[in-house]
C-alpha cells in the first residue's frame, strides 16, 4: 500500500500538471498487488457565494479509489490524497487551495469516469488523464463563502479545513462538513478532468 500511496500522489502532481502547466495529458502507473482500482462517485462540493445575491454550484466527484481488499483505501478527491484504515482517515496530501480571510482560491477538481472499468489484479494499472475544460464560478469581491464536502471521509476533511485554513467549519454532520470564510477576494473555477483506466 506504500507503493499506491505514492502511485497516488504521483497522480495528484499529474493532474496539477494538467491543469496548471498546460500538459494536454497524464499517464500515471499505481501497482495493485492483488487490489482493486475504480473510480467512484463518492464526493459531493457544493460552493455558496454570496455577494449580496447568493450563487449555488454543486460538483459530483467521481474520487479515484485503491482498494487494498484488507482494510485499506486511498482515494483522490479534487487534489486531495486520503488514505483510511480500518474506518480512520489521513489526508496524505492536502488540496491546492487558498481559504483566507483576504483571499480564496479554489480550485474545484471535477474528474469524471471517462469510461465504466475497474481494474484489479496482481502488477499494475494505467490512469490516463485528459483536461476537459474549466468554468470560473466566481471572480469578484464577496461577503461570504460556504463549503460543503460530502465524503465518506468527513474527518479528514474537516481537520484538514479547521486546521490548516482560516475557514470556520462545524463537526461533521451525516459525513457532511460545513465551513465558511468571509474573503474580500474569491476566484472559484470547477475543472473538469477525464479519467481513464487502462
């Protein structure tokens, strides 16, 4: 699982290459070793912007998901790497955002399953990854921002957002996590990415 766990990162730096760099497309190996690789719908992100009307986007993520078949899953979710062990999740590696109270940039992941494949076995798999374009959400000055993460890994998530940004976020509720920041600048833009499994 060490090996996926770095097989994931590698994948994470892939699509930030993708998307920041221009690269039209990534390959990425991850060994199984007798697991399993899919892509699931597992995470939901709804955004809401007020600047004195409120604006609501709302992504369904298909999350990139290991399955060792022992107890442990890796998943990536919109830059951010989890692992969970026996029902305890750690974010590996945190998503490329800024949730200040000057400033929030956030960049919304959206990967689609480009096809219905899961792939097991005992070597490896191909993750193919192509941009498939991107919408600003938002580019203005706001009053104030709500995110909401639906996982199934909403303690990661929430410490992740408590801790390591200035947004003000309540307990997970219904593996929901709800958090708010009150920025003078947002820039919030949902990229799509295509993914494949070879």
């Amino acid at each position: 699982t060490t090996n996926a766990e770095q097989g994931f990162t590698a994948f994470a730096n892939n699509v930030d290459d993708i998307l920041r760099r221009g690269a039209p497309s990534r390959t990425t190996e991850i060994r199984l070793a007798d697991a399993s690789l899919s892509l699931e719908q597992t995470t939901e992100l709804t955004i809401m912007v007020d600047n004195g009307t409120t604006a609501n986007t709302t992504v369904q993520i298909h999350s990139l998901v290991y399955d060792s078949g022992s107890g442990t899953r890796i998943s990536y979710s919109s830059g951010a790497v989890i692992r969970q062990d026996e029902g305890r999740s750690v974010m590996v590696r945190q998503p490329n955002v800024v949730l200040k109270n000057e400033t929030v940039i956030l960049p919304v992941i959206h990967t689609v399953a480009a096809d219905n494949g899961t792939v097991c076995g005992t070597t490896g798999a191909e993750v193919e990854t192509q941009s498939a374009g991107s919408e600003v959400v938002a580019n203005d000055s706001v009053e104030n921002v709500t995110i909401k993460t639906t996982s199934p890994h909403p303690d990661a998530w929430y410490r992740y957002l408590e801790t390591e940004t200035a947004a003000n976020c309540n307990a997970p509720v219904n593996e929901t996590v709800r958090c708010d920041v009150e920025p003078d600048q947002v820039y919030i833009a949902v990229e799509r990415v295509d993914v494949r499994l070879q």
